[in-house]
C-alpha cells in the first residue's frame, strides 16, 4: 500500500511509540469511519497520512527493541512487545483499507449514510490559509470547545503529527482535524480560510 | 480463537451495527493496551468478552446487507459495506490478540510496563457487588466524573454490553469498565464491593 522509505534510528523510548501508535491507530479508526460514512475524501487523505506515521514508528520501535536486548530473558519478554506494535500496525492496515475504499470511490450504499448524518458529531479535516487570525494562536487561547462546541484532535504540519495536542500548541498554517458539531465546525472551517475575523462569523 | 456460535437473524440497521461495531473495536484497543501495558488479566478477558460481541454482529450486519440488496447496484454498494464491517473485525482480531498475549503470560518487559505506570489515566475492571450502594443507582445519579474523577466507559452484564452508556442507565450488580485517576479508581473499586457507603470512603 504504502510506499518503503528508508527509517533512521531515533532513541525514542518504547513507551512513547506505543502509546504514539496507540493514538494513531485510533485516531485512524475515527477518521477512516467518517471517511466513509460521509464519502469524504480528505479524512481518508488523512488516514493514509498517519499510515504512513505508523509504518516509521513500526521501525522505529523495532530497532529500540533490539538494542534493548540484553539477554535472553529481555529479548523473550520484549518480543511480546514487538508483537503489540506488529498488531498495531495490523489495526492501521484496517483503517487504511478502510479509507481505501472511500479513495477508490466504491461508494457507501445510502441505507448507511442517510440515517448516519443526523448524527451530532461530525469530524472534518481544516487548512488553515496564512490569513487567518487562527494561524499562530494557541489551542488554549482560541478555546473552541467553549466557542463553537468543537475539538482540535490532530494538528498536522506536513509529515509531523500531533495527535491529541496540548493547550499550549500554537496552530499552524496547515492543517487541523477537528470533531465537533455540525455548525461549530462550519464556523471553524470559515475562520480558517479566513473568511471570518472570529469564531462568531463576524 | 472464538467459538463459533449460530447468530439467529436481529433486524437491526445496519447504520447502528456498524456504529456499535466502531465503538466496541475502539474500547477494544483501549482495554486491549491497558491489559497489556498493567500486564492486567481482568482487563484481558474483557477484550475476549467482546470480541465474541463483535464476531455477531458481523454475522447480523452481514444477514442485513444480504436483505438489503434488491439490484447489482445495491449489491455493489453494499459490498463496500460489507468489507468496512471485514475490516472492523480485522482490527477487533488485533486487540484480541493483544489481549491474548496477557492471558497467555507472555510478559511486557519493565522498559515498557515501569514509565507507563506513571501515567494518569487508568482503566479497570471492576465487579459491583448486590450490597454494595452503587447498586440500582444511575450513571448520572453517581456523578463519578465530578465525585471522585472517574467515568464509567462500558457497563457488561452477562453477555449484554452498554458502550458509551446514557447517564440514565441504572447501574447493574455485575461489571463496569471505567477509566479515571488511580485514586479515583480505588475509591470506586472500594465502593463497588460494598466496602464504603459512599464514594469518599465513609
């Protein structure tokens, strides 16, 4: 699916790439979902962006798992290890297909999608232009949750991800993921083409 | 690595179907990291529980596709579908696999398990007992969230799962899965087998 890049080793701890895969392959799941339910592209773009995330990590975890190894002992308990990343990597290859589909346009039959859009929260995936009073405020600062009822869950700037982000994360000219109400959202997609000086469409 | 059972046909749609499938894979994966990182059983058996909840209802999505389609561009469609409820059992597979290197004591390594352990956020298992107050009390009634920093994330009861549960849910004698602070965990886990009368441990 995806094509092989070369990985440099990067002394990152086992436990921050698992819980990091974790959360991507969540994250995947969510947007690959959407994607689908709601024939929508870009959040399908999205999951095969963080399939790609998730291939690197793979290797990442891989090689700090090796040079972990000391003995026998370590290596029999850290290849249960290596098998959680291998089952992850298997859960993002799903959502993967999954948005794959939405990517082929082998269409999602109406009987789903038609009862599935009265759902409240929607997710949608924002670029954010250079002109927007968005760009380079902080997640704290814009408080979209108590604006406009919805949440930052991703900020991607190119190849780098930050899922889950911290309040003090200052927003980038490119692109959010974002959940939230249907309207909350249309107001968050207008502030961030710059149509819009604040939250309230004013 | 489930029983195979016979799903007698539920008319239920297939919208729904694949919602609780999403919602069960993603619980999944959560119980699934816990039960791996805690090398926690509990937790373990849990993700089996549900997985044979997920193994029907693919067999009950599947009967409704069938029913659904009347023409070759219905059948079309609905194969799309079809796969998406494939894939999310693919990724159900994964966190019961997960789970089943926990139950199988394949252990996780300390360089995993010990920096993990200092994270926030917990989930837990926990058997409400006949005596104990929390019996015949509604989630919203028992206020976790505010009272001791906890929140109830799926309600079992025998084979019958509550996902996400409603806050006018009256909480049953059997089992809760809850995520919270290791304090605020303690203090339900207390309450739940009747050891306090409420939940500040009086």
């Amino acid at each position: 699916m995806s094509e092989v890049e070369r990985v440099e080793y990067t002394p990152i701890s086992v436990r921050e790439t698992l819980i990091m895969m974790k959360d991507i392959s969540e994250l995947m799941i969510d947007l690959a979902y959407s994607a689908a339910l709601f024939n929508n592209r870009e959040l399908a773009e999205e999951v095969i962006e963080l399939e790609r995330k998730m291939d690197t990590l793979v290797y990442i975890l891989n090689m700090n798992l090796m040079l972990a190894a000391r003995d026998k002992d370590d290596a029999e308990s850290l290849a249960g290890v290596a098998k959680v990343g291998s089952l992850t990597n298997s859960i993002s290859d799903a959502a993967a297909d999954i948005a794959g589909i939405v990517l082929n346009d082998i269409g999602i039959h109406p009987i789903v999608r038609e009862v599935f859009q009265r759902t409240e929260e929607h997710l949608v995936r924002v670029k954010v232009s250079d002109d927007s009073f968005i760009t380079g405020r902080t997640v704290d600062d814009l408080d979209l949750a108590a604006e406009v009822g919805a949440d930052i869950i991703a900020i991607r700037r190119g190849r780098h991800w930050m899922i889950k982000p911290e309040k003090e994360i200052v927003l980038p000219e490119d692109v959010l993921l974002a959940r939230g109400t249907a309207s909350g959202l249309r107001k968050l997609a207008r502030a961030a083409k710059g149509e819009t000086k604040d939250l309230d469409g004013g």
